[in-house]
C-alpha cells in the first residue's frame, strides 16, 4: 500500500523536486478535485480516469445488532471510473 507520504516520496525522487513543493502541488490537486465534486463537476484525466459523483437511491436496510429495518436515505458520493492507459496498465 503506497500513503501520502510514500506518494510524495517517489514524487519528489522522481521529478528532482522538493517534498515540500510535491506536497504542496499533491494538497493543491485534491483540493481541486474536492471542490469539483462537492459542487457537482466532473474532473477528467484523459487515460487516467475520472472522478465524478453518483446518486445512491433511498432504500430499506436492517440494523445489524438489533436486526430492526431501517429507512436509509438517498445520498450522493464520490467515484472513480479508471480509463483505459490505466486499465491496461494494472492488466
């Protein structure tokens, strides 16, 4: 598993920049992406993928200690659709 840390790393290994300004671009992109999606845009990254939201229907559940059904509320929530460069990648 590869965290914040790690990413930023590699990042700064590879681009000959400074943690600190790889850190900073890294905030700054999911910052970004945050702000895309809470209000409602997408955010494409041709070969890469996209990270748009998506509506999850109201719908019946069961409480799982007490086994009594619930009403669980429609909602929205984040999602990531993989294109194909990384697709064929992760083959």
């Amino acid at each position: 598993m590869v965290n914040k840390t790690d990413l930023v790393n590699n990042i700064a290994k590879k681009s000959g920049l400074s943690k600190k300004d790889v850190e900073a671009v890294l905030n700054g992109f999911l910052g970004e992406v945050t702000d895309a999606l809470s209000t409602g845009d997408k955010v494409q990254l041709i070969g890469f993928g996209t990270f748009e939201t998506r509506k999850r229907s109201g719908r019946t559940g069961r409480n799982p200690q007490t086994g009594k059904e619930i009403t669980i509320a429609e909602s929205t929530v984040p999602a990531f659709k993989a294109g194909a460069k990384l697709k064929e990648a992760v083959k």
